[in-house]
C-alpha cells in the first residue's frame, strides 16, 4: 500500500536494512532464503521441509 511505500524511504528503515544486511554478512548468509536457528544455518526453500521434519 502507499503507507508501506512511504515508510520504504524513511531513514529508519534504510538503517535498519543496513543493519540487517551486514549482521547477515558477519554471519555468513550468502543468499536468500536463509533461516537460522539457534546457530544453525539453513539455506534454501528445499531446506524448510528438513527444518519442520527436525523441530
């Protein structure tokens, strides 16, 4: 929606995609979808069904 749009530019939520982005980076994620839990990373959209089947 338009309000969705409008707060895309705000500087706050530059920083925090920013933010995001280089926590991502520090944590090794090199795509998209990538999920973590705990401090196990998983990647992919093949890998969601091996996350339901292990928790």
């Amino acid at each position: 929606s338009e309000k969705l749009f409008n707060l895309m530019g705000t500087q706050e939520i530059k920083d925090k995609l920013l933010s995001n982005s280089s926590l991502a980076a520090e944590r090794g994620v090199f795509g998209i979808p990538t999920f973590f839990i705990n401090d196990e990373m998983y990647f992919g959209k093949n890998t969601l069904l091996e996350i339901f089947k292990d928790s």
